[in-house]
C-alpha cells in the first residue's frame, strides 16, 4: 500500500517546516509528501524545496491560483498513493499518523470505510481547556467509531474515493470545504470511520480572534447549503449557527487571554487588537 501526505501551503514559511518534520518522523514513513505552494508570496516554497533536496519523499507542487479548493485538488491529482493522507501547513501530526492510516485501511474496515478521521486538538493550549476535556471523554475519542464528518487538518480517503468525488465539489473559499467533501463521500456511499489513533495537533491561531472577526468564516455552512440548493441542510446549518457562535466564543475566551510563549494568562490581552497571523479568504467575502 503507498501512502501520500498533501499539505496544502499558502504563505506559511514559519510554520511549514514543523508540519513537515512531524510528517517525516513516522513510525511508518510515507511513501511521498506532497506540499502544495499555493500561490505564496513569502519564502514558503524556499523552504520545502530545502527539506525537499534532503528529502525524495518531498515533492513540492505549486498551484497559482488561490484557495483551499484548488490546492487540495492540486495535491490529491498530483498523489501517486493508494491513500490520499491531507493535513494543514500549521498543523503537526502524530508519529503514528501513517501508521495508523495504514492499519485503517489493510484492516477489515478499510473496504467499508473509505474515509478516515480523527482527533483535530488544538495545540498551545492552556491548563484548562473546558471544551477540550469534553471532547477528549466522548465515547467517539476513546474507542472510535463512524463519523460523518472529515475535518480539514486530518482528512484521509483511498484514491478511488477521491475520484468519486472530485468533479462533483464546489469550488468556493467562503464555504466549509471540508464539510462539502463530506457531505459528497455520504452521498456516494464512502462512509466515514473516525479513529482515535489517527490524531493531529491543529493551530489555535484563528481561535483567537472573536467570533465577531470570524463572523464570515462562521457563515459556512450557510453558504455551502445555499449553493447545493439543499432546504434541509440550510435549515440545519441556520439552526447551527448560534451553537458555533458560541463554541467559538468559549474558544476566544479560552486562548486569547493565554500566552504560550510565557504559559501564563494575559486578560488584558482580550481588550487589544491583533492582527490575524494568516487571513481569511472568507473575509473578504459578504453573507
């Protein structure tokens, strides 16, 4: 069985290389990694092509136009793997990531569950994460079972289930891509199977900013249900919207007054402006 890495990169020079290293530190090494530039105007692909000339296994692939949807498909066309392995740029995977994708997939659920997930934590965290100790007690994180949703950072397919699918997605930065994926695997009969042991670390950084500033990266779902037309979904995804309003307040609140290069809380840091580290492309987007 081959096994591809795609991560997807759009002016991610500081983070980049730590998403790479917890890539290449596997129990079982991927066959090939495949990191899309996305049309970076920092010195991203400089710093791939210099783990990519120390490393075979890397590949660096580049795709001018912008967005999450063209950078996935970029990726997944370019895999040459049985099994499609996607993560973030500022996101860090578990050392028996490809390894448990692996066991997933020659196991006897591999032929039933062509879709693979697992836990997307958020790192630098602070000691007390009310949502994160919630999450971490659910029968679904202790012992596994079918999900019906794929997250973004840590989002695994066979090949074949990617071709059943790939025509078929919308091409949209402002929805939830990952959801669309999803929604496309069910509706083609690839379930989803979500595993404990497929575990990654995702970046907090977005989180700390409110809910007022994610306001259209919130909006998501809306959009992805409006443009598939789809009233039950769009009814779902209105009555969703409060919930996500206030899990993302709870999450504001959690890490922007903490600080992880001192490991210390900061309040006063709720009341000062920051500038987002990676922008949104869903900013620049109206409801």
């Amino acid at each position: 069985m081959k096994l591809s890495a795609v991560v997807p990169a759009y002016n991610e020079e500081s983070a980049v290389g730590r998403c790479i290293e917890s890539l290449l530190n596997q129990t079982r090494p991927f066959d090939e990694i495949i990191i899309v530039d996305n049309a970076s105007t920092d010195s991203t692909a400089a710093v791939v092509s210099s783990y990519a000339a120390r490393n075979p296994s890397i590949r660096l692939v580049s795709e001018s136009v912008p967005g999450i949807y063209h950078a996935r498909r970029a990726g997944f066309d370019a895999a040459t793997g049985d099994v499609l392995a996607r993560t973030d740029a500022d996101s860090v995977v578990s050392p028996r990531w490809a390894e448990a994708i692996e066991a997933h997939f020659a196991g006897p659920r591999g032929s039933e569950y062509q879709a693979l997930t697992g836990p997307g934590q958020f790192g630098e965290s602070p000691p007390f994460d009310p949502l994160r100790k919630l999450e971490s007690r659910s029968k679904l994180f202790e012992k596994g079972g079918e999900g019906l949703k794929l997250i973004g950072p840590n989002m695994v397919m066979s090949v074949n289930a990617w071709r059943d699918i790939r025509d078929d997605l919308i091409d949209d930065n402002a929805i939830f891509e990952d959801a669309d994926v999803s929604l496309r695997l069910l509706e083609t009969g690839h379930r989803i199977w979500f595993s404990p042991d497929v575990a990654i670390e995702q970046s907090p950084r977005q989180l700390r900013h409110s809910p007022w500033e994610n306001r259209q990266y919130l909006l998501g779902g809306y959009r992805l249900a409006r443009l598939r037309g789809d009233r039950k979904l769009l009814l779902l995804s209105l009555l969703d919207l409060p919930f996500r309003f206030v899990l993302y307040t709870i999450w504001w609140l959690t890490y922007r007054p903490w600080d992880p290069e001192t490991s210390t809380w900061r309040p006063h840091r709720l009341f000062i402006r920051l500038d987002r580290e990676h922008p949104l492309i869903s900013d620049s987007r109206s409801a």
